[in-house]
C-alpha cells in the first residue's frame, strides 16, 4: 500500500478533487468531472488511475453506479471527507438506461440489467420507495399515450423487474402475439387483460392472458426540463 507522497501527481490530483467535491457536495464525481478537473482529457486514462487508486488502498469503486466512488483513506491536508464519501456513495444509485418502449419494435429487458456510466441514472433513493436498486431499470418513452398520466414523449420511466400486476399498475408489457412492447394501465378481467392508455382518443388494448407478458411496474418518471 503507498503513501501518498509515492503516488504520481496525477493520482494525487485526483484524490485532492475528489476530496473537494465530496466535502462540497456530499457525494462522488463522475468520471468525466474527474478529467476535466485534473486536465485529463481520456476517461480511459482516468479509469486508469482510479484504478492505481483501488490498488493502493484510497478509493474504492463500483462500476454498477453511476457515481460508484468512495474515499477510504483521509489525504494530507484534506478535509476529512472519507465519512462524506461512505454516506454519497449511496445517495444516487444508478439505474441502468437499456433501451426505450417503441410501438410495433420489440426490446429485450434481461433479468439483471446493465449499462455503463454514460448510460446509468441518478436517482435519489426515496424515488425508488425503497426498491433495491439493483432490481431496477429504466427505459425512454416514445409516444403519447399515457400523457394524462403525466408521461410525455421523450419522458424516462424507471421500473421494477416484476413478473406480475395489480390492477392499475402502470407497466410495461410484452405482448407476444404482436411482438412489441408497451406502456399502460393493467386491468384483469377475466381471461383477458386490459391495457389502458391515459389519452382522451386512444383506445385501450385487450389481448388474452396468455399473450401478455409482465416486463416491469413503474416507480417514478424523469423528465429533463430545459
């Protein structure tokens, strides 16, 4: 394990930014915030030496989080943030962004999804109403069928990995006798299930129990505001 007088100055850069920002915001950089920092101008060079830094016993590193960086050594002269960064770390789990719900085009959502930084979401905790984030994903919506749920086109939704629905679920759904996905209300009713849109001229779906598929229930909504 090296002290950090014998780490490069690259190395101990980032560990001095890495300090500032977790005692300035109270949770960990990005990859990308790390290189401009530092003028490192290659993510490929900064994984690089976060990955000295996991070595020589000061960080450590998910990759499964979009901000998955956590102080294990306090640095000379540094403002005591190691206790911030324990805390950060898991302020914003990463949800994976996989793909979008597109009538008419089928999408494969895997049991266990992954995505690297670029495409992880941040979401705070008490979005998820205390779903193991490892248990979610999330997709984009193209379309405007659920715009009286608040939904719009463009929107992300972040979902549960659940076979199974109450009624009144917002969910997505795989239908198999039609070979696409989509995003509505679910209502059983009898042997047959009732996919409701929130749109005053859209129609619902009615498909036999049998042709559709349970892929996720929906926790929360992200929009982008510009």
């Amino acid at each position: 394990m090296k002290s950090f007088s014998k780490l490069s100055e690259r190395q101990r850069n980032i560990l001095r930014f890495m300090d500032r920002y977790f005692d300035e915001y109270g949770y960990p950089p990005t990859i990308r915030e790390i290189g401009e920092a530092t003028d490192i101008f290659s993510t490929s060079v900064v994984n690089y030496n976060l990955n000295k830094l996991v070595e020589h016993g000061f960080i450590e590193r998910s990759d499964s989080k979009a901000r998955g960086l956590r102080l294990v050594r306090a640095i000379p002269n540094g403002r005591n943030s190691v206790r911030k960064s324990e805390k950060g770390a898991e302020r914003f789990p990463g949800v994976p962004l996989i793909g979008q719900i597109v009538a008419g085009e089928p999408i494969h959502i895997p049991e266990t999804a992954y995505a690297d930084e670029e495409n992880m979401l941040e979401i705070p905790r008490s979005f998820l109403g205390g779903v193991n984030p490892t248990e979610t994903y999330a997709l984009r919506v193209s379309g405007d069928s659920m715009t009286d749920a608040m939904i719009q086109d463009g929107d992300i939704v972040v979902l549960r990995h659940t076979d199974t629905a109450q009624n009144g679920d917002m969910v997505a759904v795989w239908l198999t006798d039609r070979e696409e996905t989509t995003l509505k209300y679910f209502y059983q009713e009898g042997m047959r299930v009732r996919l409701q849109p929130a749109h005053p001229t859209m129609e619902p779906i009615y498909v036999q129990g049998t042709d559709c598929r349970v892929q996720g229930k929906v926790l929360c909504v992200v929009r982008r505001v510009d």
